[in-house]
C-alpha cells in the first residue's frame, strides 16, 4: 500500500442519528464520551491544534490534530494509525464530520480524505460501525463491547 497523493480516494459515509446536534457534538469531543462508543481510551482536546488520539486496544491507536471546532456543526482533525509498519501515519490523513438538524435528530456526514486507494474501503468499513455505534450511545443506550477493543490477529 502506498500513501502518494495521486491514489488518495475521498471516503463519505452518513447516517441520521436520534439526538439533537448540541448532543451529537458532545460525543465527538469529549473524551469521556467518546469512549462510550469509540475506542477504549480517548484525549481530545477540544481546540485547534489540541491532540486528537483513541487508543482502540493494545496494538492498535490513532493520532492526530484538532484542527476547526463550530459547535454544533463542525469537527474536523488529523488522522493516522501509530503503528510503524502502518503506512497512514498520524496525521497524515484527515476526518471532517458536520452536523445538520434534521427533523427531530441530526444528519451526520463523515468525510475522510487522504487515505490511499487500498485502504479506503476497511476505513470505510470501520467508519460505518462507529457511527452505527454512535447512533445507539446518543440516544442513551449501550451499544455493547467495541469489536475492536481486542487486536486483530498477525498473519
């Protein structure tokens, strides 16, 4: 897998949640929530240029920046895994997440850019059942152990 710039596919995914946009937000910027439905260990410092980092196991964790906040509306950050041997590195990559009101919930559309081709679709993949995740946690509810909270296994 390479990372050069003229591979890098856009990944999109987006899902209506049950929850106003005000409580949407929080759950996409305060590491105590984020653990409710997205990794196991989180720091988010909820300003422009403040660490964004999830630790999903004991292998496997992500970093990058904060880079614009618009409460309600608008997360965006770096991101990239910190495994040596994996070709994202932190911050290399990035995820912009907006919010709309939508009747009595919240449209929630996720965009990353910069992944390689080769990657896009297992990023793709994992986006969907964080958000599927998110939409169960806003709402009040457990949405069971993260699947990823255990490393994958090395072939």
């Amino acid at each position: 897998m390479t990372t050069s710039k003229s591979v890098q596919t856009p990944l999109r995914r987006e899902m209506r949640v049950n929850a106003r946009p005000e409580t949407v937000y929080k759950y996409l910027t305060d590491a105590s929530l984020i653990t409710k439905w997205f990794g196991r260990k989180a720091t988010f410092e909820a300003r422009p240029g403040g660490t964004a980092r999830i630790e999903m196991n004991d292998r496997d964790a992500f970093s990058g920046k904060v880079v614009e906040l618009k409460s309600p509306e608008r997360v965006v950050y770096t991101f990239g895994w910190e495994a040596k041997d994996n070709p994202i590195k932190p911050g290399s990559t990035k995820v912009e997440i907006t919010l709309k009101k939508d009747g009595n919930g919240t449209l929630v559309t996720l965009v990353h850019t910069g992944l390689p081709a080769p990657a896009v679709e297992e990023h793709g993949k994992g986006w969907q059942l964080y958000l599927e995740r998110l939409a169960v946690v806003v709402t009040g509810r457990d949405p069971g152990p993260d699947p990823n909270a255990t490393p994958r296994q090395m072939m």
